[in-house]
C-alpha cells in the first residue's frame, strides 16, 4: 500500500477533476503492474496497472489507494475492470 499511496502522489495537483489515485497488482509476492492516475483524470490508476500486468493480473491482488468506481461516465467501471483480470 505504501507503494499505491507514493504512486497517487505522482498525480497529485494533475488529475482534475478526478482525485490522484496509485494502484499496485501483485502476484505470488512480486509486484506485476503498477500505475497512477494520468493527467486530466484519464485513465485511471487501475487501468494502467491492469495493462502493465498484462495476463499477471489473473488471481492477483490489487492495492488501490481509493475504492475503484463502479460507475459509466467518461471512462468505465475500474471494478469491472478488476474483476474481469
């Protein structure tokens, strides 16, 4: 988690209107993907963690550092996104 929260703080003052968000995927102990969520709010921490792990995401955990939306808006749901890994 300590890692999601200084990846978050890479956004910080550049993600509105989205707050800065980190987000670590690790699997079997070894950390596979890692983001924060990019400039303007898009795309989010999630996301690019997600893609970084590639097929590492499967049965890996996530640490967020904000509880992933569930919602369609300009982007879709990073709880949807988190499952289907």
């Amino acid at each position: 988690m300590r890692l999601a929260l200084s990846l978050g703080r890479r956004g910080h003052g550049n993600t509105w209107p989205n707050p800065a968000v980190g987000c670590v995927i690790v699997q079997s102990g070894r950390v596979v993907g890692r983001g924060w969520t990019q400039p303007g709010g898009r795309p989010h921490a999630e996301v690019v963690a997600l893609a970084q792990a590639g097929a590492a995401a499967q049965g890996a955990t996530a640490y967020v550092t904000l509880e992933p939306c569930a919602h369609h808006g300009r982007t879709p749901p990073c709880a949807e996104a988190l499952v289907a890994a």
